[in-house]
C-alpha cells in the first residue's frame, strides 16, 4: 500500500474525515464522524483487502473513544479508524455488516463501556452476569464531569 496515495484516495472518497495522522512510520490514525464510520470500514477492509484486527474503546476526556485496527500485510502500515461518541450520547453503527468477526469485541464494548452498537446481530451481554447492575460500566470514568 502505498500509504501518501491512501491518505489522499481516502481524503476524496470521505471528505468529512476529521484528520489523519500519521503516528509512527507505520501506523495511521483517521479520525472520522460517526456517521462515515460503516462506509470507511466497508472501504478499508472490502475494497483495500485489509485484515480486520480488533477494536478497542475506552472514555476519554473528550468522549468514548473507538478505535478500529486494520493491517495492510503486504505493506506492513497499520490503519486505525478512531470515532469519538459523545458522552451524552455513546452510540455507533455496528461494524457486524462488514466485518462479521466484530461481534464479540463489540458486545464486550457494550459490557465494559455502555456504548451502543446499533444494528448489532446480537446486542446481549457477553462478560457481565445477567445479574449486573443496568447502567453500570466498569470502564467509564467514574469521577469525570458531565
């Protein structure tokens, strides 16, 4: 992959990407709303054949952050895309439709953060006993200011 001609491919085809940066010599972060989320996903890991690794999320100051890995093996460059879902308001299209492996990892986000992945396959609990509190997330910040 050609990673100059990917940034400006991906800039034209998406142009309400946020940013992207560069983080090391092999690794990119694109920054995205919400709403662009299914279809870059759909252009990375269809289109660019890239191998769908895992998604993280975590709450941060500036809202709950997810953060989708994809490698380039060919290539060696590790593509992350990162939407970050307001505090108020921690919902997100399932990637499921695309990239069918993400169903557990996304029910694990739900569990552990209370994001919500809409159209999900399988929206249950994965981790959390069906005893847990509802509205309890062990991951959210628990002293962080609303």
């Amino acid at each position: 992959m050609n990673i100059e001609k990917f940034m400006g491919d991906v800039r034209l085809k998406y142009p309400k990407i946020l940013d992207i940066i560069e983080i090391n010599r092999k690794r990119l972060m694109v920054f995205l709303p919400r709403e662009e989320l299914l279809a870059v996903t759909d252009y990375v890991f269809r289109e660019l054949e890239c191998r769908y690794i895992i998604v993280t999320g975590m709450d941060s100051q500036e809202g709950y952050e997810i953060i989708y890995h994809y490698s380039d093996d060919s290539s060696g460059w590790m593509i992350n895309l990162n939407v970050i879902l307001p505090h108020n308001d921690p919902q997100v299209e399932s990637i499921t439709p695309v990239v069918y492996g993400a169903e557990w990892i996304e029910r694990e986000i739900m569990d552990l953060l209370g994001i919500t992945f809409l159209h999900h396959p399988k929206p249950e609990r994965f981790l959390m006993a069906e005893s847990w509190p509802e509205g309890e997330y062990p991951f959210r910040r628990k002293n962080r200011e609303e």
